[in-house]
C-alpha cells in the first residue's frame, strides 16, 4: 500500500537530477585537473565546482534519497497511510529551497569554500543558510520516522516493528544526532562571521564539530543501502533473510557507534590530544563490526536463495543464483566495493597508518570508492526495485538495466583504484592543479588520466540509469501486486524490548559522545586566544 | 506492550551492551591515556597525571624567555576587512591628504617606474604598507618621512581614497599575453603558490595589492628585495620564502607580466 507515491517520487526525482549535474561537475573536475587538458588558468572555477559538486553530492542527493526512501519504508512496511504527509512536503520544500539558496552564491563564485567548509574560509552567508535550511528539512524527516513508529507501536502493543521500519528509524536517528555538529559550527560559530557580525573564527573547534557530523554521515548515506541489502535483496532473488535479529543488531551497532568516531578525520590537527584520538581509533574499529556482521548474513541469505533454486555442494549455490537479475548484480557489485572500500578504511581509522596517506588523494578515492560505489549503486537498485510501484508501470529494460550496473561497476573501480594509487605516491587532494612536467610527480600522470575515463563510464552510466527511469515513466500500465519486504527465516514472533526500540541505544550514542567529545569540545571552548581572522573567500577585490 | 523492562540490570541487552562499551571505554582510556604516552622514545613524562594531561592534549606553557629576538622592526599590522568598508568622508579626507603623495604615486606620474601606482589598489594594501613605513618594518629614504608624521586614522582615509579610485590600465598594456606558469600555477615542487592566488585575477587576500598594471621595474626590485631580505615587512615571511625559491627568470616573467595587464 503506497499512498504517496507522487511525495516519494518528487524526492526521488529532485535527488536524482541533483545527481546527474553534480556529477557532470565531478567528471569535469577529473579533467581539468588531470594531463589530458592544459591548465585552466583558473582554480577559483575549480573550487567552485568541487563546492557544488560536493554539497549536492554530501548533502542534497543522499538526503533526498533516504527521506523519500524512508516515506516509501513507512507506508509499505507499517500498511498505513503516513502521517505528517503535508509535513513531509514541506521538509521537502525546504530541501529544495535550501539547495537552490546556497547554489546561487556558489556558482557565483562567493562560496567556493568546498563542502566540508573549511574555517577560516568563510563564504556568502546564504550558502550556509541553504545548507541549514537542507538541514532542517531532513530533520522533519527525522520527526516523522519517530512519530510514525511510535505511532505503529502504540496501535500494535508488543510486536515486532518491520526490520525494514526499524532500520529506517535507526537511520532517521542517527541523522538527527549527526547533524547536530555541523549545525552548531554553522549556526553559533560559522554564521555569525559571515554576516559580518564577528571576524574571527576558533577554527579548531570548527573542525572538532565537523568532524562531529563528517564522518557519521557517511553511515547516514549508507542506511538505504544497507536496508536494501537485508529487506529487499533476499526477496528479489527468491530466498530469506538469514535472520532478523542479526539485522537488528547491526542497525543497533551504527546507531551508537557510528557517530562518536569522528575525530579520526582530525589525526593531522594540533587540537585534539593524542588520547582521545586513540579511543575514538579503537571505536572506529567498531565499527567495523556491523559491516561484517551484515556480510555475512546477506551471504547467508544469498545462499539460502541459491540453496532453494537447486544449487548443491560448497559452491553450487553460487552458480545458481539469479545472475542476470539487476539485484543481484547490484549487490554483489556493491559488496566488492564495500571490501576494497573498507579495507581503505582500515587504514583511514589507523592512527599511525593515517599518516602515510592523510589529506592524499588517497583519501577522496576512498570515500568515491564507498559512497559513489557501493552506496550509489545500491540507490539505483532501490528506484528500479520500487519505480513499478511508484508508477503503476513495468520496468522493462532489464538488459538497460544490467548494462547500466555493469558500466558503473567498472567506472568507479577504474576511476579510483588509480586515485588511491597516486594517494600513495603521495599527491594531495584540494589542489585545482599539477605540473605534471616536473619530474617529481610526472609518474602519476597516467594513473589520473585512466581515472578520467572512468569518469566517462560513469557518466555514461548515469545516462543509461535515466533512461531507464523515463523508459519506465512511459511503458505499459500494470499492476505490480503488493509491495513485499524480505522475510526471514525465522519470522519475529516476539523480540525483546531492547530490539525493538532505541530507548537504550540512542542513551548510549549520547554517552559515549559526551565521553569521546566532551573533553575535546570544553577545552577548546575555555581556551582564550585561539580565534583567528576570518579569510572572506569571493570578498571585493 | 510487554512488562519487560529495558532499564535495569536484570535485562541482559542492557546489562551486557552496557558492559561491553563501558569495558570499551576504560580499556581504551587506560591504554590512550596511561601507556601510550610512555611508548615515545623521549618521553619527558614526570608522572601518571603529566601522561593524562598530555594525552588529554592540554596546551602546557612552554618557555618563551629563550626565542630569539629579531635585530629589526618586524610588522605588527593587525586588520580585517570591516575596517575598509566604503566611507565617503573617509575618502574626502584622503583625498585632501594625498595631495602629497601623487607626485610619485599617481597615474600621471611621469616617469616614476621605481613607485606603485596606488589607484584602485585594495585600501588594505595601502594601509599595511602606511604602517609598515610608519613603524620602520618597511622603510625608505623617501617614503618613511612622510608615513611617520601619518595618524591611524589618516592612513585609513589614504587607503579609503585610493580604493575608491578607479585603477588605471598600465603604461604598457598587452593583454594578448598568456600568464607565465609562475603566475598561474606557481611552483609547488619548490613551495611556491601561484602569484594569482593572492595578487588579483584568480583571488585577492586581505593587504595584497593588486599588481596588474605596476611598473616591471618595481615589481621586480621588490622580488629582489624580497629575495635578498633587504625587505621584510612580509608577515609570516611568506614573500621572503616565495621570492627566495623564484628563479631570475621567473622574476623577470612575472614582472613583465603584470606590467603588460591592462
């Protein structure tokens, strides 16, 4: 049962087309930047589009997409209207008007201070209240998550909430508690030397609350994907999931993990003691833990699902899955980047294996790696497994489809296997420009031209993936039947309060950030002295 | 709903997620906060609490009385860009008081290729060298006399005057001519920024002046100057260390270009 459909539909769409110009800005990036094209001349329209491309990528695209993943979750996992349907609306709303408001002043050259903000550069004060505004809209998607479980909950005393329903809601309340670092460097520190009512900045501090947000959102981006992999994915290859309370744990796990990690992002910087820096390393490998955990149950699930299809023996389930299935390509596709991509991580969280490769394109192919690639891809999994049911039409081109899968798979592994390769030898990141005459680095430009290419793929990729979606605007009308969720093996008849609610967990995310942050945070409070000048990026000349 | 309670050390969820990240936490603080500091080779740690402390990144007072003392006036400006927001009777002042200064410092200043052309340039960089002459960081036979008879508050009309004018093009323009690699791109292999980031076209920073259009003469007995350390009113010695990594041939290329901008 899908009643809003047109509110999930304008967020998959208003995501989709920010996708699809932020990455013609990357691909653009890519070339610029790399030996195949003669120097610019100038790297403020560099930065200018790695602003763009990165906050629509960072803050509009995944946003979008888990909200209106979220309102599709709520109605088809609850089978009941969703409440707050003119309130989601207006999340949007706002969404979308934030986008646009800290746009203009981007593409306008007053705000190229990249997405991750980076005082004491501070840009045109409309492009944070865009960001915010981007902010507070998702946070109404945050309330309406937990009113319509609590909602749920009270109609139905005592049982199981839908894995699917539950994953969400850990998801919404990670976002809200996520979010909280960023708004706070924007709103109390940020926004008041922008609007010229200051002129000097704590930038340590600034880093410290960022750090809050930056590293946590990535699991806020990752949530739609791993709800897929447990609620959608054995479903659409006809097996079960291997359990239900192994899903739950995980979504436990980066509700109190994933987000006091986030000073691991600060290894290089002066402000945060050595200490503090070693509990949230040990932490971050923590966090590991649900990411494993989920593997190996989505393999178990797959193996299930190759089992009941008559696969035999150690490997005989393998070759009897449903290869030619988009699903399944997808999440075998996502889960080979999710191991090249973690194994990176591993050495990101690494305080001492950080140091040989911090602030090294290494680190901007790992995150291309994780989000572009295994999260991405699974977003494109999700439109194609709901769009039948968004538009009452079939999704037909399943040879389209694969194809698109394909060239995305092989793009973002030929764009950043590279990348990571020239992090290695040590080229930055945050630079418009190489010389790759001089000798010094001249080895690295083969490595960033083959990244070039496999931009092209991916934009190749993405024009298959809106064909698909407009193909399926304009097929055939049919009915998709009810919209079914993944079930487990052992369906949850009853399971404990503990998992069946975040009462307990999102008490522990709190602690265990005043325990990681706290100190942090007051001791750069109480420190005198430590602001320095505002550098105003765009200002007259 | 069901009578199971979550909050309460009978529940086992809650006992043993609890447990578990609270034996977390105190392993890792021991471990951060009591042995690593001691595994660097040169621990200085006199105690338990002194390795608290550092691992907890307290900033320690460090011994100042044994930093060398530069043997020459170093600049002590101290700006932001409020102070040059548009002030007409600021520029009216100034107009008044750079009746002494145009001489040298104007667009008809005949033959004065060893000065800067002020107009138009950011009144920031105006005013940082205004104080610079005036405390002697930066000095000559010609200029310092009259920058120390100068007020704080004429020298921010001098530069709120020379702001508000339009800049003028170059004796020489030549816009046809491509930006040499040093301005552009600079030379990263040898810690040199590109000239445009800061000097004008690609972005401007706070006190830079603006160099399209400045005598190539001057621009390059600056470099020179720069390079040699005869000037070194450049804060954090950034023009220091940029000049000195420049070869001649660079100097002369971005001299000559900037000269040649409209």
């Amino acid at each position: 049962m899908l009643n809003s459909k047109r509110l999930v539909l304008a967020h998959f769409w208003l995501a989709f087309v920010v996708f699809g110009v932020a990455l013609l800005l990357g691909e653009w990036q890519m070339f610029v930047r790399s030996p195949l094209n003669p120097w610019i001349s100038n790297s403020e329209l560099y930065y200018r589009s790695v602003t763009a491309h990165g906050s629509a990528m960072g803050y509009v695209f995944p946003t979008l997409i888990a909200m209106g993943f979220g309102y599709a979750i709520t109605e088809l996992a609850l089978k009941k209207p969703l409440i707050g349907r003119r309130w989601a609306w207006a999340g949007l709303a706002l969404v979308a008007v934030g986008a646009i408001t800290a746009m203009i002043p981007v593409s306008l050259g007053l705000a190229s201070i990249l997405y991750t903000f980076y005082p004491p550069m501070i840009g045109n004060p409309f492009y944070y209240i865009g960001v915010v505004l981007v902010v507070v809209g998702s946070w109404i998607w945050v309330a309406l998550m937990s009113i319509n479980m609590a909602g749920w909950k009270r109609e139905n005393p005592g049982k199981p909430v839908p894995l699917a329903m539950f994953a969400n809601v850990a998801g919404a309340y990670l976002w809200g508690w996520t979010a909280v670092g960023a708004a706070i460097e924007v709103i109390v520190l940020i926004l008041p030397v922008a609007l010229g009512l200051r002129s000097t900045i704590d930038a340590g501090l600034s880093r410290v609350f960022f750090s809050w947000t930056l590293h946590a959102i990535v699991y806020f981006w990752l949530m739609p994907t791993y709800i897929a992999y447990y609620t959608i994915f054995p479903r659409a290859i006809g097996g079960r999931l291997y359990s239900d309370a192994m899903a739950r744990i995980a979504f436990i796990l980066f509700v109190v993990v994933a987000m006091p990690i986030g000073v691991h992002h600060l290894f290089a910087d002066p402000q945060v003691g050595a200490g503090f820096k070693f509990i949230q390393s040990v932490f971050t490998a923590l966090v590991a833990l649900p990411t494993l955990v989920t593997i190996f149950t989505i393999c178990a699930s797959a193996e299930i699902a190759g089992r009941l299809r008559g696969g035999k023996g150690p490997f005989g389930w393998v070759a009897a899955l449903p290869w030619g299935n988009p699903m399944m390509l997808a999440v075998t596709f996502s889960f080979v980047m999710l191991g090249f991509g973690g194994a990176g991580g591993l050495i990101n969280m690494s305080y001492q294996l950080d140091a040989s490769i911090h602030n090294t394109q290494w680190i901007t192919g790992h995150f291309h790696l994780i989000f572009a690639g295994a999260i991405v891809i699974m977003y494109f999994a999700i439109a194609y497994d709901l769009w039948p049911h968004l538009t009452g039409r079939a999704l037909d081109s399943a040879r389209l489809m694969k194809a698109q899968l394909w060239l995305w798979f092989v793009g973002m592994i030929v764009t950043t296997f590279p990348w990571h390769y020239v992090g290695i030898l040590g080229m930055p990141r945050r630079m418009a420009s190489y010389d790759y005459a001089n000798p010094a680095i001249a080895p690295q430009a083969l490595s960033v031209s083959i990244s070039v290419f496999g931009g092209l793929l991916l934009v190749i990729s993405a024009c298959l993936f809106f064909a698909v979606l407009i193909r399926g605007h304009r097929a055939t009308r049919m009915d998709p039947g009810e919209y079914r969720f993944s079930v487990a093996v052992h369906e949850p008849v009853r399971v404990p309060v503990a998992l069946n609610g975040f009462a307990l967990w999102l008490t522990l995310m709190i602690g265990l950030t005043v325990i990681n942050y706290g100190y942090p945070i007051a001791q750069l409070l109480a420190l005198k002295g430590n602001a320095v000048p505002a550098v105003y990026v765009g200002a007259a000349r | 709903m069901s009578a199971e309670r979550l909050f309460t050390w009978k529940n086992p969820w809650f006992a043993a997620s609890l447990g578990v990240v609270g034996a977390m936490v105190v392993l890792s603080l021991i471990v951060g906060f009591a042995l690593l500091p001691y595994a660097g080779p040169n621990s200085r740690l006199t105690s338990l609490w002194d390795a608290i402390c550092s691992a907890a990144g307290v900033p320690r007072a460090t011994a100042v009385s044994g930093a060398a003392k530069p043997n020459f006036t170093t600049s002590n400006v101290v700006m932001n860009s409020q102070m040059f927001a548009p002030d007409t009777r600021s520029v009216g002042r100034g107009a008044t008081l750079a009746m002494q200064c145009a001489i040298c410092h104007g667009s008809n200043r005949q033959g004065q290729v060893d000065t800067p052309n002020l107009e138009g340039q950011p009144g920031s960089a105006v005013y940082k060298q205004l104080r610079d002459f005036k405390v002697a960081a930066r000095t000559n036979a010609i200029m310092s006399p009259f920058a120390v008879k100068l007020s704080e508050q004429d020298m921010l009309d001098l530069a709120a005057y020379y702001s508000y004018l339009p800049r003028q093009s170059g004796s020489h323009p030549d816009p046809a001519v491509a930006a040499p690699t040093i301005v552009a791109r600079g030379a990263p292999m040898r810690n040199v920024p590109a000239c445009s980031s800061c000097h004008g076209t690609t972005d401007a920073k706070l006190g830079t002046p603006w160099l399209d259009g400045q005598s190539a003469v001057y621009i390059k007995a600056q470099l020179q100057a720069f390079a040699a350390g005869t000037r070194r009113n450049d804060i954090s010695e950034q023009m220091r260390n940029i000049a000195r990594q420049m070869t001649a041939g660079e100097i002369d290329e971005a001299a000559r270009y900037y000269a040649g901008r409209p």
